[in-house]
C-alpha cells in the first residue's frame, strides 16, 4: 500500500467510524450526533452519551446531597461554540438519609453546536467528560472524547442516534418557564405555581437547579388544585441568602410525565397540610385540612378526653381533691373556683402553643410534649409532684402567704389555687395526646399565631371542661360524698400516686441521660423536702424561711448541672429497654422502605418514655400474646419511633400524618398508605387492623 | 411558692429546650468515642480550644483527593499547630467502605503522614448522625465556647480533581482564621461534598 491509500484508508475509517465509546469502570462514554454530518451556518445537536451498569447512577446538574454534575469542556475547531449542557429531568436515587438527584439508565446530555457557515471538509470536536459514577460506592471518571463527521448540506439523521435525541427532548423542560412566586418561611421552602399545564396533573415534583434551597431528603408536600400547584419542602442546612429566584424543573405526571422550567420570584405562599401528601391521589378540592371549626370541635373533644387517658393519671388525685374541696363553699364560690381553674387550664395551653410557635419559628423541630424531652424539665416536674405530694401529706401549707404579699389570696378563698391547678392540669397532660386532639393540634401548628392560639385554647376549655359543668351546674356533683373529715384521710392518701409519679419522672430521666443525673436529682429531691420541712405548716420565723428558701434554690440549682442533658449513647425505648419487644427495630425511613420493599407489612410505633398512653399501650396490647402472634403469623414488621429525646426526623413523620406528638401508630400494608390506628388500643382492635389491612392487599 | 413555681415552669418550657440538629451558634453535640490509640475522647474535654471534626472514609475518592494531594495533612498539620484539635471521624459500619478498626485507622494515619490530634471510631454511626454528616468529607468547626460555627464542605470547589484545590476557597482554613482573629465566620454553611458516609 502507498502512502496516500494508506491515508485514504485512514480517512475513510475516521468517518466510517467517527468516536467508539469508551469503557471506563461502571460506565460507557461517547459522543454522538443527531446528524450524519455539520450543517454549516446552522444549530447542530450533539450529546455525551454515558451508560452506567444496572445499579450505578450518574447526577443531574444539582446532584443533591452528595454526588457531582458531568462536565463537558470543549476543544473545538476555530469559530464554532458550545453551548450548555441540556439536562433531562433526574430521577430520584436513595441511599440512607440521602437523596440524589441523576439517572440511572443510558442518558443523552444534549448540547448545541454552533458551525459557522461557508466551511467545507470533515471536523472533529473535543470533549473532556468528567463524571462521577455511584452506586453505594463512587468512582470519579473522565474521557477524552471526539467525534469527526464532514460538512454536509442537508441533515440526514443519523438512524440509531436521532430517536435518542427525540426520546431526550421529551425528557427537557419547556423552555418557556411557568411562573410562580416562592417563600421560605417556617424552615422551608414553599412553591406556587398557576399554570393551565397543571390542570388534570395526577402528581408533581420539583427539582430545585440550586443545590443548596432544600433539603433533598425531606419530603415534598404537594397540594394540587385545578391549576394550581403548591409545594412545600424542608429548606437547605446550607441554605445561605434569600434568593431572587427560585428556578428549577417541575415534572408533572399527566398520564404521561412532562417537564417544564419554574422560575419563581418571592411571594407569599401559604403552607402545605401535612396530610395532603400522605393521599397518593391529590384531593379534587386541593385542601386535604380539616376546617377551623372542624379543629376547634377536636380540639374541645380532644381535651374532654384528655382527661380520661391514662396520662392525666397523676394529677387525678391533685383533681379528686379539688373537687371535693370545692363542693364546701356556696355556689357563687363553686363558680368563681371552675372559672379559675378553667382560666389556668386554658391560658397555660396558650402558653404552650405561644412556646412551641415562638421556637418553631427559630427552627427547632417540636411539637405537643416537647419540653419532655428536656431532662431539666423531667426532673423540675420530679421536684413540683414530690412538693405537691408533700402537701397533700400534711408536711406544708402552700395555701398561707408568702413573705406576707398574699395574705389576699386566703381571703378570696384560694382562687389562685384552683388557677394553679388547671395550669398543673396542663403541665402534667403534656406528655400525652387524645384522640381528636392530634388531628386538631397538628392542624393548629400550621396556621396562622392567632388561629393556633385559638385551637390551643380550646383543648384547654375541654380539659376543663368537667369542672367547669360541676361548678356551674352544682347538681351534677350531688352523687359526690359530702364533705367531712374523711377528706383529710383521703387528701393524704391522695399524696402517693403523686410519690409514684415522682419515680416514674426518675426513671424517665435515667432513660435520657444517666444514673448520676438521677442520683443528682434525688439529692435534689431530698434537699426540696428539707426546704419544704423547714417552712412546715405554717408561717415560719424569717430565719427559717430564709434557709427553707436557700434549699428549695439549691435544689433548682441542681438542675442545672451538666449532667442532666441528653446522653448521646441512650438506648431507645422498645429495643432493649422494655422487655418482651425484643423483635422490634430502630425507626428510619430507609428502613421502612426497605421492609416495605420485601413485600412485608409493617407496624409503626412512635413512642416515647414519658408518653404514659404510650407505655400503657405497650404493656397491654403489644405485650399481649394474642396480638404477637397474629403479628408474627402475618409476617408484620416491627419497628419503633422513640421521641423520647428530640428527633427531627420523627418530628418529620409525625408533622407528615398532621399530628404534633406521640404516639402515633402506622399499619403499612405491603403496597399502598399506611391506615392510622386509634390512640388508646385494646388487642381486639389491634388484631382487627392486622386482619383488615392484610385482606385489602388481597383484593 | 406556687407563683414562683409556676413562673420557673415557663421559664424552663421556654429556655429548658430540647436540642435537635446541630445548629449554627448552638452548642455543638456532645459525644465521646474512642480513638485509634485506644483512650476515649470527649467533645467536652476541649472546652476553651478551637476543634475542626473532619469525617473521613479512605476509599473514597473526594477523600484521596484531598489526602493524596497532602492538602488535608497541612492543614491538620497548620491548624493544629495554632492551636486546634483535629478530630478525624471514621462512621463507615463494618463491612462498607471506609471501615478501619483502631489498628487500621494508625496505619493509615501512618501511611499517609496525615497529622489529626485523634481519628475517632464510629462504626455505629451514632456521633455521625447526631452531626448530620452526610459526606465524607464533611466539616465541622466548634468555637473554644463549645458552640458550632462552621459546617459544610472542605472547600469550594466540588469535585474529585486534586487540581482544582488550589482554585477553592479553604472553607475550614478561613473559617478558623476569621474566628481566631475574633469576626464572624463569612461562610459558616456551605454544602459539603463528597461520597455519602457510609452508614448501617
């Protein structure tokens, strides 16, 4: 062969075969054309073509919260430019806690190439392809890529590539963005978008072009309404400023799935319920909220129950008591006495609602029951249960005055003390939940300080709902025994339910923190009753006051010592600590998905330590040997939620289902929603939910 | 009595509170966990020192970037040597990637001439978690008042390319200049690249 055949050949080789992919460790590079040639003075279609392996994913221009975009950078011939990558929309890859955003199957990343005109002969352009390539391992990889074709004067489409390039186009946003407003209020990021294209959309997503706007992890809540979209996301721990727009792709899902650009500039949104993304199909009205009267009749129901739920428990004797008490004076008293404690009960669940809205507001992920999870605030309710025990025993008197101020409190005939009590009353029923009461708190939190307020105050009126009545309508109460010295027997007796509580509130500390945190609070415990010793039954010297007062200071003093906070190595409760539900697994959404991956059905149980309608429910209906064996013949996964330390990723699910605190149980069938199962179980109803659910996957 | 009582009642439902994910400005989360070398080592033990966390997986490809180029051990190197705690963080569960035990993790320290005050084991994760960390790297800084006021990436250029560190901003180095010499941190969050921590 002579040279030029030689060169020929080569020639004829390069166009024959213009770029051969390259195979790089998981993944396969090329570049291809749309085109069997350039056409000059004309837009022309190239891509980066990669193919992970089955498993392996690449990323999206934001790769969400690991991972990296593909680059491309160009060499190419003189006068011709590259513009940038158009990315098709991403799917959603899982890993833990992490979610990326990229594509997991053979993907073109389409970019235009401007050739200028009046040229003639073959081009070959350049790119340097870095890419990373995951599956739970990453390996970062790059190729230098080219791809040679002559100028040609009509396009002929090249046959096996040019369907890819239509499949991709699909794939693209529409240039035309939708327009919207955002706002990022409450810690996350909300979207609204009116636009004809929403109308008939079955389900949309938003994938953010910012990396750091929300959290990629966290769910997004949408409510559709006609053409109206709203959206709402956890924002960015890196969140930095306030952007001026929002931009990003929303994919809609209208049969087919179609992408469209969202370019959105600040605005007021109003939230997502919670609830609305727990439906798989929208709600045809767009609001899956119960109404504010809805709420607020919740709400009053919600706290008349309270006060049957196990965990009003300890304060029944503080009530009994009062009760009783009140049935001495004569009937405006009885009156005076139910609007005081009415009034404590209602104002202090307003205060609870003021603290939790106030310090959402900050950031921090609460909800009903919170300061709970405050081993300082476990151990000071030790301290006010210990006290109030302590009067009941006879030690002290509370009702004199204090350093002579209230000497007008006796006279009023204790008022203040009924007002105490209904504050007591909330105090003590923080820890649990009614039913009613989750649905109408939940629905509270996302609205506006007045409205929550409102609901707030509501459960308050319920809760004192009974004593209000007895106070106001007297012969309600006549079935009560009269008063007499009895009572002074039955006060007493009275005080050790609250010593019980006293343990209880020990043992959950020791559950948060530690066994020196305990010791720490007994001895404050110990140096309260001799503060409450000294200043007895009645007005003590100055001297006396002055070292009960010193005590009682230090006994608070206590509290705050260091080791009374949250120990990091804590076991949660139901795993190891509470015998008989060995089989039961930490909570993470991972994992459940993993279950429900299996096909398995699986209980939820959000519960934490200083819930007592949680516990209650353990110890008599999952503890129950019927219910373990129904569940097990069902092959149900179990796992566990516990909240009894802060949990932003429990706050999470709880917020998800509409509820603000514990417990909240989820029977997931295998496919499909979870059902929501009642507040206070009985083993009867917990088989029923078993039997029923696992007979809707039947059908 | 009552009225104090209950007026300290709400003053602890108000400040009492409850910590949930590391903030910035916050206290950073406490822990303890034992070193390569065997001794345990808590946060609290720090308490008046600057302590960068650095968490850390060796086959991960953001990490080599980082380790093979020597940039990670001159800045443990520098830091240190004004005066901070480097604490090198090692979450991978047996059997993924990244998981050392103590001896491995000192080989490693060894082999790479890398110069953290301690590499901490937590193969359970838990310490990971309760920071959050979500990368390998993925940086912490705790001001000597025990409160967080870096978090984020290694620096600013996301990528696995050794040639691109000299082109980054140091998140860490800066953060720590500008809190030595008494300013507030410019970027105290940023979005921390790398490969995913591997957890259970």
């Amino acid at each position: 062969m002579t040279k030029p055949t030689l060169l020929a050949a080569a020639l004829l080789w390069a166009a024959a075969a213009p770029a051969a992919p390259v195979t790089a460790p998981h993944i396969e590079a090329e570049l291809v054309a749309e085109h069997t040639g350039w056409l000059a003075g004309a837009p022309n279609w190239v891509a980066l073509r990669l193919k992970p392996e089955a498993g392996w994913h690449t990323y999206w221009r934001n790769p969400g919260d690991s991972g990296l975009p593909t680059t491309l950078s160009w060499t190419l011939p003189a006068g011709w430019k590259a513009g940038d990558i158009a990315w098709p929309y991403p799917s959603q890859h899982k890993l833990g806690e992490l979610v990326n955003y990229g594509y997991d199957a053979q993907t073109l990343h389409l970019v235009p190439l401007e050739v200028p005109a009046g040229i003639d002969g073959d081009f070959t352009v350049k790119a340097l392809a870095k890419w990373l390539v995951c599956a739970d391992i990453c390996i970062p990889g790059q190729a230098e890529l080219s791809l040679t074709l002559p100028v040609s004067e009509i396009a002929t489409a090249d046959p096996l590539w040019s369907p890819r390039f239509l499949d991709t186009r699909a794939r693209l946003p529409q240039a035309e963005p939708l327009a919207g407003t955002f706002a990022v209020v409450d810690g996350e990021v909300r979207l609204q978008l009116d636009a004809v294209e929403l109308a008939g959309a079955a389900a949309v997503e938003f994938y953010a072009y910012a990396d750091n706007l929300v959290n990629h992890g966290a769910r997004q809540r949408v409510a559709l309404d006609g053409t109206v979209a709203r959206i709402a996301q956890e924002q960015s721990a890196h969140f930095g400023a306030m952007p001026q727009t929002v931009e990003g792709v929303l994919v809609v899902q209208a049969g087919e799935k179609y992408a469209y650009a969202v370019a959105a500039t600040p605005g007021e949104v109003a939230t997502v319920a919670a609830a609305a993304e727990v439906r798989a199909t929208p709600p045809a009205s767009g609001s899956a909220q119960p109404s504010l009267w809805l709420a607020l009749g919740f709400a009053l129901l919600g706290g008349l129950i309270l006060n049957l739920m196990p965990c009003v428990f300890p304060v029944l004797s503080i009530k009994a008591v009062s009760v009783l008490e009140s049935r001495r004076g004569d009937a405006s008293a009885e009156r005076l006495h139910a609007l005081a404690y009415t009034a404590g009960a209602v104002l202090s669940c307003a205060a609870v609602a003021l603290a939790i809205i106030l310090l959402r507001e900050g950031g921090q992920q609460l909800g009903w029951g919170f300061q709970l999870q405050a081993p300082a605030f476990v151990a000071f309710l030790a301290y006010l249960m210990l006290a109030l025990g302590l009067s009941l025993s006879g030690l002290v008197q509370f009702g004199t005055s204090l350093m002579g101020v209230g000497q007008g409190l006796v006279e009023q005939g204790g008022f203040s003390r009924s007002f105490f009590t209904g504050v007591l009353a909330v105090v003590v029923a923080s820890p649990c939940t009614a039913p009613f009461m989750g649905t109408a708190l939940g629905y509270a939190l996302t609205q506006p300080l007045h409205v929550a307020l409102f609901v707030f105050a509501t459960l308050g009126l319920g809760l004192a709902l009974p004593f209000l009545l007895l106070g106001f309508f007297p012969a309600l109460g006549a079935w009560l025994p009269r008063p007499g010295r009895w009572m002074e027997t039955f006060k007493q007796l009275m005080a050790f339910p609250l010593y019980l509580t006293v343990v209880w509130l020990l043992w959950v500390l020791g559950r948060q923190t530690s066994v020196d945190a305990v010791a720490i609070v007994a001895s404050g415990l110990v140096l309260l009753a001799f503060a409450l010793w000294l200043w007895g039954a009645t007005q003590p010297p100055w001297p006396r006051a002055a070292l009960a007062l010193l005590a009682a200071v230090g006994a608070l003093a206590l509290l705050a010592h260091p080791a009374i906070r949250i120990s990091a190595a804590r076991a949660p409760a139901g795993v190891t600590g509470t015998a008989g539900t060995a089989e039961s697994e930490p909570y993470s959404d991972a994992r459940l998905k993993e279950l429900r991956a299996q096909g398995r059905m699986v209980f939820v149980n959000f519960t934490a330590d200083w819930c007592i309608t949680c516990k209650v429910n353990e110890k008599v209906v999952f503890q129950n040997a019927e219910v373990r064996r129904v569940l097990a013949e069902k092959n149900v996964a179990w796992l566990t939620g516990d909240w009894t330390t802060p949990d932003p990723a429990i706050t999470a699910v709880l917020e998800r289902f509409g509820r603000s605190g514990v417990p909240l149980y989820l029977l997931y069938p295998p496919t499909g929603e979870p059902e929501i199962l009642p507040q206070v179980l009985t083993p009867g109803l917990m088989i029923e939910a078993v039997a029923w659910v696992s007979s809707l996957e039947r059908k | 009595m009552r009225t104090n009582l209950s007026i300290l009642a709400t003053l602890l439902l108000v400040t009492g509170l409850a910590q949930a994910a590391p903030r910035l400005g916050e206290p950073a989360p406490a822990f303890t966990l034992t070193g390569a070398d065997g001794k345990a080592y808590s946060l609290a033990d720090y308490k008046g020192k600057y302590v960068v966390l650095e968490w850390t997986n060796h086959d991960c490809p953001f990490v080599k970037k980082h380790y093979k180029s020597g940039n990670m051990q001159s800045q443990q190197k520098e830091l240190t040597g004004k005066g901070a705690v480097w604490l090198s963080v090692i979450s991978s569960a047996p059997g993924k990637q990244g998981h050392v035990d103590a001896a491995g993790a000192n080989a490693l320290t060894q082999s790479r001439g890398a110069a953290p005050t301690a590499v901490l084991l937590d193969p359970s994760g838990d310490v990971g978690h309760q920071y959050e960390a979500k990368t390998t790297p993925h940086m912490y800084v705790v001001a000597p008042d025990g409160k967080l006021i870096y978090m984020g990436g290694i620096d600013s250029v996301p990528s696995s390319d050794a040639d691109d560190i000299a082109k980054a901003t140091p998140y860490v180095k800066v953060a720590l200049a500008e809190a030595m010499g008494g300013k507030p941190v410019t970027n105290a969050s940023t979005k921390p690249y790398g490969c995913s921590v591997k957890y259970q």
